[in-house]
C-alpha cells in the first residue's frame, strides 16, 4: 500500500508540476479576447459603474492598462464584482485573470492563498470617520465607541489590535459587506466606520450628509495595496508587476497621454527604451515594443490615472501624500527599463 501510495503521490505532483510549468494566462487572456479583472464595484474612485454602467476608478484603470499592453484596446476587459469574502477564491478557481481590488499586502495572504502581490501601487493605512456632531478629534477619544467594519479585512485585527495597544474597549460591529457596514453607521448604529484611509474618503461620499463626518487624523496601520495574481505564472505575474512600473516610469519622464506620440521621437536613451524605440524589451515580456505607448495612450501615466480618479482632479481630492513619486518626497519608485 505504501508503495502504491507513494507511486501516486508522485504522479499527482508530476501532474501539478505540469500544469503549473505550463500555464499561460497571458495566451488564455489572448484566445478569449478579453482580460477577466476582479475588483469591488462599490468604491468610488477605486471601482464603482457610473450610471452608464461603465466601470471607472483607479483599480479599474490598471485592469485598462493591461488589455491596452496587450491588446491595444483598454476598454477589452470584463470587469467581476468581488466581496472581500470572494474575492481570492475567484482568483484562485481561474474566475478572472487578475484582482485589482484595494487589497492589502501581507505575509499569511502572500504564503497562504496560492496568489502574488505584483507591485505596490498605492500606500494606505487604516483611519476613523465619525460624525462631527460627536465631537471627537483623535481615535484615541474612541473608548468605548461602536465601531462598524467590514468582514474579511485586515482591518478588522487592525481595530482590535489598536484599542488593545491603547488599553482601550471596542465595540466591534462587524458585516459581510461594506454597504451594510456603511448603511449601519450612516443610521447611527456605530460612533464611528473604519476601513483604509482612502476608502473613507470615498465611502464618505455615499453618506446621506457627507459634510456632517469627518476623517479623524490618526493612521493605525500599514495597507500597501496593489494587484494580485495566482502562484505559477512567471510571465503573467511579470505582466501585470511591469503595467505598474510603466505607469511610474512614464511619469518620472512626464509622459503623458497628450504628448506620447511626441515623446516616442525622444533621443534620451531611457525613454527610447521605455517607449520601445531601442531594444527588446517588451518582447521580453511577450508584448509587442510599444506596450509602453499603448498604456499611456490608454490610461495616461500614474500621475493622470491617481488625480483623475482619487486626486485633485476627482470628487475625492485625495493629496498624493506618500504615492507621490520618490523625486517628490513619495514612495512610488520603478525599476528602470534596460
């Protein structure tokens, strides 16, 4: 029996090698015509249908800048409305091809899923709305408050763990969904509503009296937020890390939609590189040379994506902060094309 068990291990494993080694999300996503992109649906400026039922929103234009790489077309993507509680399975049964969905990087998610975190492209971290009338300018006056969150999160350890840390009590008031933890708080059932610090801005918005709340100034954990994909594709996972790079480095060297096709002319080495008028380098990832151009004529560079749908250019007016990019004092940093 146990040689019989260990000969059908090994073939198991065998099976699996195979299947990984040759997975190819990128000529699945090629034969189909169309990218499969997870998201949330119900963000503002992150993912949300206007009332065209056209998808708009920062997540949503990174799924964009995919189909523009490879298809030169952004508008070739079939966008799938995932739950914090459904949105890795969907990624891991093959239900869509990439989760862009304000999701948090960390370890246990990174080892545990079967999934890859391919690049930050937003660095949040967790706040506190309250209603002004409570009179309340620090979370640290939050004792014993109702606090209302979503299931599933990060954030639910993150409140525990910060009232904990401040010897402080909490009543966590948890739901399945973020519009039913939005629409208990928006009745007063909780004090306050905490999630990451960009969603509070844009959930504020579906408040019935947005003016009457306000973002307290406290900021209780790390959430780098970025796209995932499953364990298994090296390619794939290189595609989508890279749509991230590009949109950072088309920034650095003020790429922009308006002034791509000027730009493609440009005698600097790097942007030449970048824009695919020098070398290989987007046939090393299996695109063609100007995927680069294809992005930014799509979507812009990350600057124009983050202030129209999050900046100063959205309902949100979101200051870039620590995603500006690291020649303005921010984070966001990309390896160079070469």
């Amino acid at each position: 029996m146990n040689i019989v068990r260990s000969l059908s291990l090994g073939i198991a494993a065998a099976t699996a090698l195979v299947v990984t080694a040759s997975a190819g999300t990128l000529d699945d996503v090629k034969a189909r015509g169309m990218l499969n992109c997870g998201s949330s649906g119900q963000l503002p400026g992150f993912s949300l249908p206007d009332a065209q039922g056209i998808w708009m929103g920062f997540d949503v234009d990174y799924c964009r800048a995919v189909a523009a790489a490879i298809f030169n077309d952004p508008t070739k993507v079939k966008f799938v409305a995932l739950s914090s509680k459904d949105r890795f399975t969907a990624l891991q049964s093959g239900d869509i091809d990439v989760l862009s969905r304000n999701t948090t990087w960390t370890s246990s998610r990174d080892t545990q899923l079967g999934l890859n975190f391919t690049a930050i492209n937003y660095f949040d971290g967790q706040g506190f709305i309250v209603r002004k009338s409570i009179k309340v300018n620090s979370a640290l006056e939050l004792n014993d408050a109702a606090v209302c969150v979503q299931q599933g999160t990060t954030t639910e350890l993150n409140l525990t763990d910060y009232f904990r840390a401040n010897k402080m009590r909490v009543k966590v008031v948890a739901f399945a969904t973020l519009d039913e933890s939005l629409k208990a708080y928006d009745t007063g059932r909780c004090d306050s509503y905490t999630t990451d610090a960009s969603q509070l801005y844009s959930v504020r918005l579906k408040l019935a009296k947005p003016d009457d709340h306000v973002v307290l100034p406290e900021i209780i954990s790390k959430e780098p937020l970025g796209p995932l994909v499953r364990h298994g594709d090296d390619q794939w996972f290189d595609i989508i890390k890279w749509v991230h790079f590009a949109l950072v480095n088309a920034e650095e060297f003020n790429i922009t939609k308006a002034n791509v096709d000027e730009q493609v002319k440009s005698d600097n080495p790097e942007i030449k590189r970048l824009l695919g008028t020098e070398g290989n380098y987007g046939e090393q990832l299996g695109l063609t040379k100007d995927w680069v151009v294809r992005i930014v004529k799509g979507v812009g560079n990350y600057g124009e994506v983050f202030d129209r749908n999050l900046g100063q250019g959205s309902p949100l007016k979101i200051a870039r902060g620590i995603n500006a990019l690291w020649t303005k004092g921010g984070l966001q940093y990309a390896p160079p094309v070469r």
